[in-house]
C-alpha cells in the first residue's frame, strides 16, 4: 500500500527548502509541493492576525493540489497558527516544525536546560516553551530572538567574522544560563549550524527542526502506509513556487536545499488570497 500523491511544504520564504531537503534525504521516492511566499517574506515580525491569515493562504492553496499531508515548515507560522490552520484542514494530517524540534531537545538535555533561537513572533509566541515543558515541566527553556540571523544568511554571509561576533553576541547569554541544548526555532538556521556549534562548543546539543520535522512525516506516512515508492518521486518529479522572484533567488534556493531546482513557478499574491477568502471568514 502507497499514496503517491505529494507532500505540501510551505515556509515564509525560501528557509523551508531545508526542511524539504531533510524529507528528500529521508524518502526519496517522495514528491515535494513547495510554496515560498517570498513576497510578503519575512513573516517574524507581523501581528499574530495577519501570520495567521497569511499561513492559512498558503495552506489552503497547498490543499488544492490534492497532497497527502501538509508541512507548515515555517517556525513562526508553527508557533502562532498552527492550531488555527489544523482546525480549518481536518482531512489531511498537518505536521509543524515546533512538537518535533522540542521533543528531540526534550530527550537531548542532561542539565534540563533548553535554549531556543527563533524570529521575534517565534520567541514571542511562546510555543517551544509550551511543547517542551509539557513534555517534561522540569525543564527551563530560554528564548532568545536572533533577528539578525536571516539576513546574514540571505547575504550568503556563512563564513564571516560579522555572522561569528553576531552569534556570540545572541547565544553567549544561553551559554551563561547554562542552556545544553539549543533549539534551532528557524529554517534559516541550520546553514549557521557550523557556525553556531563552533561557538557553543561540542557539549551543548544544537537541535535542527527541519531534520526532526522530516522525522516525524516520515513516521506518519509510514504508520499510515503512504510512503511513496523510492523511484515514484525525487526533486526532478516536484513543483517549486514562489510569489515573487527575490534577488539571489537560484542561488539561496540552491544553498537551503543542497540543489539547483529545477524550476521555479510565480504564484500571484491574487491568487493566495482568492483561494482562502471563504476559509477566512469561518
């Protein structure tokens, strides 16, 4: 038994890709449907009303293309409106990035000491804090909001002295603390991991959302007997789309997912909000 209908990812912007990397990785026979609303990108710092409008606009046009579970791969998205989108989508399973990068920092910290780096609405939000003590109330968690990491890693500033003083200056605070285990609360994040372990050094866990995210679909599909067959799907079968064409685009895309895509279609802003006009009035 198989369902070889699509995977639906959405994200912000392009961040996402990193999360449609780690599915890929993990099941290849599966075709990926990815939404980057890079118009309207970044979402971190709009109101709880328009993220939730926003993130139910790229959901429902996700939908539309008949997937078989939808991926809210976008941390703000995750910690603002997660339940929101799940109450509107009732037939399809619906996975955020949030329960599972807390799970793994959950079963990850000796000193129940959890740090988590996101976008203002992330930290704002609260949701990590939430997910992880209600696994284990023991646990502190300490949010830190790192605004300036997204543009760092837009820039393609990986490996330069500004991203290194800049993630001392956010994470040395976790570090005093006592946080062993750093949440990643961002898809743009896992390209500083290099950088960010670096700095925090090899005793403290540095927990990547978008890889346990990819996890838990994975578990899912396999428990309801939707995975793919491994050559039904791959990058080359998937659809890529946008809603506007950001500077740099190929070359950021190129870097969160690991691969050129193979192309790229513009969706008009038009279109996002038609397609949701009757679920936003519910």
């Amino acid at each position: 038994m198989s369902d070889t209908r699509p995977i639906g990812v959405f994200d912000s912007g392009l961040g996402g890709l990193t999360v449609v990397r780690e599915l890929f990785r993990l099941m290849p026979g599966e075709r990926i449907v990815y939404l980057g609303d890079t118009a309207r990108c970044p979402y971190g710092g709009r109101s709880e009303e328009t993220i939730r409008s926003f993130g139910m606009q790229d959901a429902q046009l996700l939908m539309e293309m008949d997937i078989k579970l939808l991926v809210v791969a976008c941390n703000t998205v995750s910690s603002v409106a997660l339940d929101y989108i799940e109450r509107h989508i009732k037939e399809t399973p619906v996975v955020g990035v949030v329960l599972p990068g807390a799970r793994a920092a959950a079963l990850r910290t000796a000193e129940r000491k959890v740090g988590v780096i996101g976008t203002t609405a992330t930290i704002r939000a609260g949701a990590y804090t939430r997910a992880i003590q209600t696994l284990d109330p023991a646990i502190k968690v300490y949010g830190k909001a790192c605004p300036l990491f997204v543009p760092l890693v837009e820039e393609g500033l990986l490996d330069h002295e500004i991203t290194r003083l800049t993630v001392q200056h956010y994470l040395r605070e976790l570090l005093d603390l006592g946080a062993d285990c750093i949440i990643l609360g961002c898809t743009h994040y896992p390209l500083l991991i290099q950088t960010i372990q670096e700095f925090v050094g090899t005793r403290t866990h540095c927990v990547d959302s978008a890889l346990w995210t990819a996890k838990e679909v994975q578990n899912i599909l396999m428990a309801l007997g939707d995975l793919s067959p491994e050559k039904a799907g791959g990058l080359s079968a998937s659809r890529f789309m946008v809603t506007d064409y950001a500077p740099r685009f190929k070359e950021l895309a190129a870097a969160f997912l690991g691969a050129a895509l193979p192309s790229i279609d513009l969706v008009e802003l038009e279109k996002l909000t038609k397609v949701c006009a009757t679920v936003a009035a519910v």
